[in-house]
C-alpha cells in the first residue's frame, strides 16, 4: 500500500487511550503481578520433589537421574545425588533437583527424614538460584 491506503491502514491499527484510562490486562511476564500464582505453582513443585524423593525405590533404581514432572503446573526436572543415611535413628535422604518452570530453571537442596509416627518430613528444601546464578 502506498499514499492514502498506507495512512488509512495505520491508523487504523492504533488505538487511543485516554491518560486515565486503567489497564485491561495483566502482563503475565511481570512477576509481581503473578507473584500469587508463582508461588502457589513453586510450594505444589516442592511438594512434587518430595514425594519423588520418598517414593523412590532406591534399592531396584538404577543410577542416573529421576526424572519428575507436576501436570498441573506444566513444571518438571530431574533428581540427583539422593543418598540415604541415618540421622538420630530416622532415615533421611539427601537430595540435588531441579525444577524447569516458565519462571526459570531453579536449582534446590534438599533433606528429608521420616518419622516413624508422623511420615516424612522436611529437613532442608531451599532453592540455590535461578539459571546461571545456581
């Protein structure tokens, strides 16, 4: 388009808005307008991290990676290093993790132990950063 179908077809695309106008939508990049939902989404990631970690059948499991994933948070991630030991008479296990979400990649340790009253519980599970601060 050339001339007047060029100017026509352009201003046609912009919209005007008034300075006092509010915001329609949310961008949903911005954290802090999603900090609710990421939250929510990480606490139910850490839930799906411990309960690969306690499932897991370390004695029939081959080395190598557990892999993980949460339907839904579209999150997943892999297991390492789970070591089992006694600690005060409870078995714990020491774990590495990481947790792929649309916020990043985030690198955890954990420890968790089981009661024998009260099941397993959590010792340590703390995020050691995202992508390339991990």
């Amino acid at each position: 388009m050339t001339g007047k179908g060029l100017d026509e077809a352009s201003v046609g695309a912009i919209a005007i808005v008034d300075d006092n106008s509010s915001v329609i939508t949310n961008d949903p990049f911005n954290p802090t307008e999603n900090a609710e939902g990421a939250e929510r989404d990480r606490l139910l990631d850490e839930d799906t991290i411990r309960h690969a970690v306690t499932s897991a059948d370390l004695g029939a499991r081959k080395s190598g990676p557990l892999s993980w994933a949460n339907q839904s948070t579209g999150s997943s991630g892999v297991i390492t290093e789970i070591e089992q030991r006694k600690v005060a008479g409870q078995t714990c296990r020491s774990f590495s993790a990481t947790r792929n979400a649309y916020d990043g990649v985030t690198l955890y340790k954990g420890d968790l132990c089981l009661d024998r009253r009260t099941g397993w519980w959590t010792r340590i599970l703390k995020p050691l950063g995202l992508g390339a601060d991990a």
